[in-house]
C-alpha cells in the first residue's frame, strides 16, 4: 500500500497576548482572505495574478457597499527591480523597503531606510513561526505569523498583532506576504526545511 510522508512538528509554541489575531483562509500567502478571530469579520483579501507576478491586497470596511479599497500592490519583475506601493506612499523598490527581512513604517512621515526610523524585523522562532521585533528591542515580539497545524487539534494558520503592530498592520502583512513565501518557495525547491505542513504552495 502506497504511503504519504507527512511532517510533525512537535516542538512547543509560547503561549503570548495579542491584541487581535487574523485568520488565514487558505492557508496562502497569495490567495486568501484574513478574518478576525471571534467575529469571523473579514478584514483582508488578498488575490494574486496567474502568473505570480502581482499580489494585491485589500482591506475589507464593515458594512460598505463599495469595492475593497486598494491598500499593498507588490510587483514581481524578472529583470527590473520588485516594486511595492501603499495606499498614500510613493512606489518603493521592494530590496529596499525590505532589506533582510528588516523594514520602517512606510507611513511614517520622512522614514528613512537607513536612518534612525524605528525598524522591525522578521525572526524565525519556531518551525511553525516566524515572529516581528521592534529591532532595538529583540526580546518581545509585536506580532507572530504561525502556520497551520494538522498535528493534535487542527489549527488555522493565523497573524497574531499587538497593539504596536496594529498601527502599521498594512505594512507587517505586506512584509509577512514577502517574507514568508519567498522562504516556501525556497522550501518547495529543496533549499530549506519545512515550516509546518508542507501544504502552502499549489503545485
């Protein structure tokens, strides 16, 4: 009888305090639509192109009859730089706004790259998690991303925000959406170990 292989994690994930938390559904960083937990309200949709060139995201309002407005584009090139634009920011090269996996608010009026701008930082924590540090404060995290579990109890994948990461949450899920699928798409080549389940990428 054939068998599938499949990945446990087993290591423990703290437990921590969110201010809210954004449930992924699929578990995708391309196409998916974020909820937030206990209410099951939409909160962001986010839809990329067929060929993987453009992820949108947008912010779902309550009670509008209105298109979703418009909030994170993220271009993909081939030959000239990625670029991403937020609602009310000039177009950035991606390799700039985000350098090692390290970014400023870019709302955050004169924000400078490579100045004295607060910076955050994405850090793996956990073969499931990936978490954000204030980058002169790396001892508690703002935010944490986990994956979806089928180990136990199922789990969801979800993007935990404290009250810090809430006030730029446009900017930590653009960041998360970079960060974390350029690390499954290194995975799906055999570059990296999984994080989680080995479920996220459609092949």
């Amino acid at each position: 009888m054939d068998s599938q292989l499949t990945l446990v994690d087993t290591s423990v994930l703290p437990d921590r305090e969110a201010s809210s938390t954004l449930i992924f559904s699929p578990d995708s960083l391309l196409n998916t639509t974020l909820s937030l937990r206990g209410t099951n309200r939409p909160v962001y949709k986010v839809q990329t192109s067929g060929n993987a060139t453009r992820t949108e995201v947008f912010r779902i309002i309550p009670g509008s009859v209105r298109e979703p407005p418009l909030v994170v584009r993220i271009n993909r090139n081939e030959i000239f730089p990625d670029k991403i634009t937020f609602h009310g920011v000039p177009t950035l090269k991606t390799n700039q706004w985000l350098k090692k996996n390290t970014f400023t608010n870019p709302h955050v009026e004169n924000a400078s790259y490579s100045g004295s701008s607060k910076r955050f930082v994405w850090k793996p924590t956990n073969t499931r998690e990936i978490a954000l540090y204030k980058e002169d404060f790396p001892s508690s995290p703002i935010a944490w991303f986990r994956s979806s579990s089928l180990c136990g109890e199922p789990e969801p994948a979800y993007l935990a925000l404290k009250s810090e990461a809430e006030n730029m949450q446009d900017a930590v899920l653009a960041s998360l959406i970079i960060v974390e699928q350029r690390y499954r798409v290194k995975h799906k080549r055999g570059g990296l170990p999984p994080r989680g389940n080995p479920i996220w990428i459609p092949s």
